[in-house]
C-alpha cells in the first residue's frame, strides 16, 4: 500500500490505514493547522473503553508553545542528559529471549536507516534526544492518564492512541508515538502546568514527514501474534 500524499486527505478502508501506517521521525518545516488536529483528537474518541470511562487525556502542542517546549527539552537534557526518574520501566528487566530478539532487529532496521553505528552510544544519544524535539514536527501532542489508572485504563488509551494514529494517516498526515517523553514527565508536567494527578504516558509528534530521510522508510517486521502463546 503506498501512502497518500502527506496533507492530502484520502479516503482509506481501515484495511489500508492499518497496513500504511508506520512512524516517522523526521518531520518538514511546514505547518498543519491546529484545528485539523483538534478535529481527529476529538474523533478518536470515539476509542472503545472500559465502562466507557474515557480515561485519556490529549494535550496539543504547537506554534510558540512547541517551540519553547523544545527549548526547555534542550536544557533539560542538558542537565539531565539520562532522563528522570521514571514510574514505569519501558521494558520487563528480563525480556524473553524472543522478545529481546525482536527489539534488537527494531534496532538494527532503525539505526541501519539512519547510519548509526549501533553500538556508537554518542551518535545513539543524539538520535534519541531528537525525541524531545519532535522529530522536527510542527505539532505534539502529550496523552495522559490518571496516576491512580490500572492497566485497563492503560489499555484504553493505547486504542485511542491507535486511532488517532489510522485517523492521521487517512488524513494524510504522518505521526509517531513516543514514550520516551516519559523519561521527562516532570518537565512536561511542570512545563504544561499539568494537574499533578495526571500522568504523562506518551507524546505523539505529527506533520508532513521529510520525502528525502532514509528513516521514514522503514517497513518494520511482524510475526504471526498466534504463533507467540508458546512464546520464550
Ligand atoms: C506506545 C509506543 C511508544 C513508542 N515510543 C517511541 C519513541 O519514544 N521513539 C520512537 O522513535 N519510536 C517510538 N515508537 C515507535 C515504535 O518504535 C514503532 O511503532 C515500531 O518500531 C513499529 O514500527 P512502525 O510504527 O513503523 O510500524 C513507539 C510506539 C508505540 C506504540
């Protein structure tokens, strides 16, 4: 499936978003109109949750507002270049060999695309810390939850997550999610003036991914999810 031209909307089955969806990371200095992101936060919404709690909580960025939260990102990882200290690990402290192997090929596509060395941790750190400038793109978006949420609540707003993600891409606009905001919460929360029951889980950097960046050409691998109840 080729994606739509970026900005252009194209009418898409769910079929098609699901399979032509992928992250990009590397976004062009052109703008998107805040109230065209408005509109499919709002959309996605329409996200199953339990008992209809809705527990998900967007918080758009862009304009002068992104711009000085890349500001703030540089000097806080210039302070703080580790992250802080963070509610939830990324990962199990011991992934299943095949899980581990899965995240390492991840690894191989993505710093294979970008030319890094992969065990150059400086050219590595660099990439990464272009997390907090998002990727480039002219809109973020910051989702949380509620501090006291269990993981159904988690689950609920992966499937927002997701739908904003298919509503984008019919939008023709292109995305990636990015926990790694996480690793600053309190910076974002401070940043934001978030209430404090609220917790940051992930950010989203949206706009028109740059045509000419090797990293916006990945396809990356799946397996068979039936194939992985004897998973090891
Ligand atoms: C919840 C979540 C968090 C993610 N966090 C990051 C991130 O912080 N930085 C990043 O570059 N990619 C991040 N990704 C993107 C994944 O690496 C990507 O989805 C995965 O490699 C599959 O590639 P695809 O999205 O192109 O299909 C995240 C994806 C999800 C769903």
């Amino acid at each position: 499936m080729t994606r739509p031209p970026t900005g252009m909307s194209v009418r898409m089955s769910v079929s098609q978003a699901v399979d032509s969806r992928v992250s990009a990371r590397a976004f062009l200095d052109r703008p998107v109109p805040r109230a065209f992101v408005e509109d499919i936060l709002r959309r996605a919404a329409r996200a199953p949750s339990g008992g209809n709690l809705q527990p998900w909580v967007a918080r758009l960025v862009e304009g002068e507002e992104i711009a000085a939260l890349k500001t703030r990102m540089r000097a806080r990882i210039a302070e703080l270049p580790d992250g802080e200290p963070m509610a939830h690990g990324f990962y199990p402290p011991a992934l299943k060999p095949a899980y581990l192997a899965r995240r390492q090929r991840n690894g191989e596509i993505l710093y294979g695309a970008l030319g890094i060395d992969r065990h150059d941790p400086v050219a590595r750190k660099a990439w990464i810390d272009e997390n907090f400038q998002f990727f480039g793109a002219p809109v973020g978006v910051l989702l949380f939850v509620e501090r006291n949420s269990t993981p159904y609540q988690w689950i609920d707003l992966g499937i927002y997550l997701q739908t904003v993600l298919l509503l984008l891409c019919e939008a023709g606009l292109d995305a990636c999610p990015q926990a790694d905001w996480a690793m600053y919460a309190a910076t974002v929360t401070a940043f934001l003036d978030a209430p404090p029951d609220l917790m940051l889980i992930c950010g989203i950097a949206i706009g028109h991914a740059d045509p000419n960046r090797p990293e916006n050409f990945i396809r990356t691998e799946r397996d068979d999810p039936l194939a992985s109840f004897a998973i090891s």
